[in-house]
C-alpha cells in the first residue's frame, strides 16, 4: 500500500493491495479515500499532505457516474458476471475475429494500452505476447479484477492496471505504440474527447485497434 501525489497540487492518489486509483472529484471513490485516509492517517501528514484532500469532491460528472455504478455491479452480478458474459460462444467468436486480425499487426517489445479494460475481456486477448501493456478502466471492481487474473496466471506480457477516466488519460504525450478501445466508446459521454486523448497519447505512426456498435452486432 502506499500512494501517488502530485507535487504541483499536492492531491494524492492511493495504491491498495497494488491497485493505483487515479479518479478525480466526483468518480473518486469517496469511501475508499476515507478509509485509506484512516488507517494512514499520521504517514500522509508526515508527506506534507492534507489526509482529507484524497476525498476531495467536486461537480458530478452524472454520466459517468452511471456507467462505473453499472459496471461495479456487473463485475459480481448474481445473473450474469462479466467474465461469463464474455465465455458467451458468441462472444468468443466475435471476439476472435476481431482479434486474430490485430494481434498480427502488434510488434514484440513494444507499449499497448487497453482503454476501457474491465476485467480484461480485451487485455487478455494478446497477453501472450511480448508487450507491455497498461490497463485502465473507471470502474474499480472490474480494474480490480483484471489485477487479480493477472496475478493468477503465468502470461509473456507485463502488465499494470490502474482505475482512471478515458476522458482524461493518465499518460504523457506519445507514450504508446498501440491502444485498443474495444466497445467501450459507446458507454462515454463524451466519446470524442476520448479518442483526442487517443491522438495524443498514441506514438507517431501508433496504431488504434477499435471496435464499436453500428448497425450490426459485428460491429
């Protein structure tokens, strides 16, 4: 455990059980914080920081709100669990087609993001490869997930998996060679400023695999 600050405003970000979570405002999870916040109480103090700031709140993003409330629930639903959703023969049709097709345009050796992960449905679809790969997602419980399947296997890729917002990336400018937004675009309300974020991150000459509802289910 520990946590990520930023020294020009001094707002910090808490690492639990190696899970960084770098939400702002109003997609923070309150109660996290708070509880961080307690048991870490006189160590963040020593830092210089305020242990309240980490709960900080502002204006609702009410969209988005919406969809990491969902996809909380979805992550352990009794009905139908993400991962089971995804075992579904068609998706694992579906997804092969679209998969097969990537994965041989993805060079060993270089930097993948996943944006929009959950538990991995689509990060796990070229974890096999010789990449390193950074996994983001808003909603905690499916990023949390991912890390836990990730820790459970014995995969070629080195992977980090962080919660935050795909309208604001949590990346420097060129930072990687390829990104995968796989359906995900669709449940954002801003999905332009989404794929700006995508311009900039992206690499000159970096490669955007999407997929996205259309007119059919195939996409």
């Amino acid at each position: 455990d520990g946590l990520v600050m930023c020294a020009d405003c001094r707002m910090w970000y808490p690492v639990v059980d190696g899970l960084l979570e770098l939400l702002v405002g109003a997609l923070a999870y309150r109660q996290d914080r708070l509880d961080f916040a307690s048991a870490h109480a006189d160590a963040i103090r020593a830092l210089g920081l305020d242990p309240e700031q980490g709960s900080e709140q502002d204006q609702a993003v009410d969209l988005q709100l919406q969809q990491q409330k969902h996809f909380d629930w979805y992550a352990s639903n009794a009905t139908q669990t993400y991962s089971a959703y995804e075992r579904t023969p068609f998706w694992v049709a579906a997804d092969r087609i679209a998969f097969d097709a990537w994965r041989q345009e993805i060079q060993p050796g270089k930097r993948l993001m996943d944006i929009g992960c959950a538990q991995g449905r689509s990060t796990f679809k070229v974890m096999d490869l010789d990449l390193q790969v950074i996994g983001i997602d808003v909603s905690k419980s499916l990023v949390r997930q991912a890390l836990e399947r990730y820790r459970q296997g014995n995969y070629r890729a080195r992977a980090t998996f962080i919660v935050a917002d795909a309208h604001d990336l949590p990346l420097v400018d060129n930072a990687g060679d390829y990104i995968i937004i796989y359906g995900v675009l669709h449940h954002l309300p801003d999905p332009q400023r989404t794929c700006r974020e995508v311009a900039r991150v992206l690499k000159p000459g970096g490669v955007y695999f999407g997929s996205e509802n259309n007119h059919s289910v195939f996409r």
